[in-house]
C-alpha cells in the first residue's frame, strides 16, 4: 500500500492530499528516511510524521487496505511521541 494511502487509511491524516502534502514537505519518514507518497508501506516498517507541534513513531501492523477498512483492526503501533515547539522543524 502506498504510504499517503496508509496514512489516511490509518486515520493519521484526515485526508490523502494532506498526506501527501506533509510527505512532500519532509515531514513524513519511512524507515528513518524521507520517502515520496508512492512509497510502499508492508508490516513491520517504521513510520515517523511530524505535525505541528508533536513527532509520532509508529510500526505498520497492517498494511491491507481492506482490512484497514474494519473499525476493530489496528493498524500501528505507537512507539514514540514527543512533544516539539512550534518554531522548530524536527528535521
């Protein structure tokens, strides 16, 4: 699945165009390198996003996008979050 896909699929991002703005921006990275929106997400890999004010480290669990869809799959798991000031770039 492509990460701007898992992204909105995942209820990280309200929607794909977000995702794909942030990624493009460099705010999103996969396996601690910065990827384009066709990137492809599998299980295991590491998914970091920087919002505004926060850093979320996430592992995919699922990456199927129809199993996505059931309200009782988890998607990730969180493995970090850290707070950043708003002045700041994470990276």
């Amino acid at each position: 699945m492509r990460i701007d896909k898992f992204l909105k699929a995942a209820r990280l991002v309200k929607r794909r165009t977000v995702a794909q703005e942030m990624i493009e921006m460099g705010a999103v990275r996969l396996d601690d390198r910065t990827c384009k929106p066709s990137s492809e997400v599998a299980e295991g890999r590491v998914v970091e996003i920087a919002y505004m004010t926060r850093v979320l480290k996430v592992k995919v669990l699922c990456a199927d996008e129809q199993l996505l869809k059931r309200p009782q799959m988890a998607a990730y798991e969180a493995l970090e979050e850290r707070q950043v000031s708003a002045d700041q770039r994470p990276w």
